[in-house]
C-alpha cells in the first residue's frame, strides 16, 4: 500500500504563485441533495482511503499540478476521476471546458470557474484521458452519471466510506498555505492544516481540492492538492471543514458511470 502521508521533506512555507480558482456558484442547484444516511464515527477504519492502488508520490502527485493558473476545478475533478478509475487525465482540457459552461461568460482563463462546472462537463460530456505524452478524444464512459452536494460532514465520510472521492470548493484560508507536520497524540506524525478554527487566518481566495481519505481515529479527512510535490498530502480535521461547509463551501459527490455499469 502507498505511503498516503508521504513527503516529509515537504518545504515548511508553500512556495506563493500557485493558482486557486474556485467560483463559487450562485443560483439553484440543478440537482438533488445526497440523503441524511451515514455510518456514525467508528466505523470507517483508521485508515480508510479511496482506491489504495493508486502511487500518488510517483504517478499522480508530479504530473497533477496546475502552476498559476486558476486550474483547480479541473484539477480536482480529474483527482477524483483518477481516483474512481485509476487512470491520468487532462486537466487542463476539462477545466477549459467548465469555462465554457460557467454562469461567468467574461471569466478570464486565470480567475476559475465553478465545482458545479466541471461535474456538469463530467455529466454531460464525459473526460478526456492522458497517456504517453497524448490527450485522447473525448469519451463519455470517463465522465460520471450524475452527482450530489453534500451537506455535512457525515455525508462526505459516508461517500468516502463507499469508495467515492469528494470535490471540495472552499475558501483558502493563509493557514492552508503551510502544512504543519506534528503529532497530536493520535497516530504519530503528519501533515495538518487548518487545525484550529479559530486562528485560520484571511481568506486568499477560493480553491478546490480533492478529498478521498477520512480517519476517524483522528477526526479527520484527507486530502490532495493540484500543487505538484510543493505540497504534502494533508490532514484537515472534520470541524474545520464542517466549520467551511457553514460558510459556503461547496462538497460535490460524484456516481462513476463505471459504479452503474457494473450494478
């Protein structure tokens, strides 16, 4: 199994300059709610990840990096796709795309787009895949046949439990720019940001970001960024990200159109 809480090496400070790009969505959601059904804390596994067989340090981690640009829909969104089917895709291609699609039609390409976006292209459209150095043609099987919002918490560990990666769009607090590689008593060391709610600092702007690991020995989700190796995989504890949920963060749950084929 992957080392998850690799790179201990990571630089202290992230280094300034990486796009975010998040927007949120404002209007109705043209979708349902994903219902209240959730195992309670205790039964996920101390470890419990979406797709173990993925090598994130040497396969994904280098080559998902979106740079300055305002990428991080499709970046996180081509995360969980990778996640669900084990397999790299062009995330630059899909976050064009959700550009095209977006409530913004005078969006610069560095200022973002939507999570909603980049789901409606996965939905309606399907991904592009990448492979030796080519972009393949745009296959609907590589999209995702439909998608929830998740409201709490519990609903995100119940995805996550059900080997569902989550795309979240949330405020980027300063904190979040600076791992902190400690032990809080359970678990020994790891990366964490966002450990205190109190004291999280302004809000840079808005990013998405790709959840697919949750530990309830420690109260927290794990998750995976669209920094390249300038950035650690991260624990972020499940009150600060029920604490962004209250202030608009956005969790998207996608249903793989592989997970209906195979029912």
């Amino acid at each position: 199994m992957p080392n998850f809480y690799w790179y201990e090496n990571a630089p202290k400070k992230f280094e300034p300059g990486h796009g975010l790009g998040f927007r949120k969505f404002e209007g109705n959601v043209p979708f349902p709610r994903l219902a209240s059904r959730s195992p309670k804390f205790g039964l996920i596994s101390s470890n419990f990840v979406v797709n173990k067989r993925l090598d994130l340090r040497y396969d994904y981690i280098p080559k998902y990096d979106q740079g300055v640009e305002g990428a991080c829909v499709g970046f996180a969104w081509s995360w969980a796709m990778s996640f669900l089917n084990n397999r790299f895709y062009d995330a630059r291609k899909l976050y064009i795309e959700a550009q095209y699609i977006d409530p913004w039609s005078d969006t610069p390409p560095e200022e973002g787009t939507s999570v909603i976006a980049g789901a409606q292209v996965l939905q309606q459209q399907g991904h592009w895949r990448f492979a030796r150095g080519i972009t393949f043609p745009l296959a609907a099987f590589e999209g995702i046949a439909q998608f929830y919002y998740a409201n709490t918490v519990d609903e995100i560990r119940y995805a996550i439990f059900n080997n569902i990666p989550v795309v979240l769009g949330v405020d980027w607090h300063v904190n979040f720019d600076s791992p902190e590689w400690k032990d809080y008593g359970v678990g020994g060391k790891r990366w964490w940001i966002g450990k205190d709610t109190n004291n999280l600092g302004p809000v840079r702007g808005g990013h998405a970001i790709c959840c697919f690991g949750a530990r309830d020995d420690i109260e927290a989700f794990v998750l995976v960024n669209s920094w390249g190796t300038n950035y650690p995989v991260v624990n972020i504890p499940y009150r600060t990200i029920e604490h962004l949920l209250q202030r608009g963060a956005e969790a998207i749950i996608p249903i793989d159109k592989e997970e209906i084929r195979d029912e």
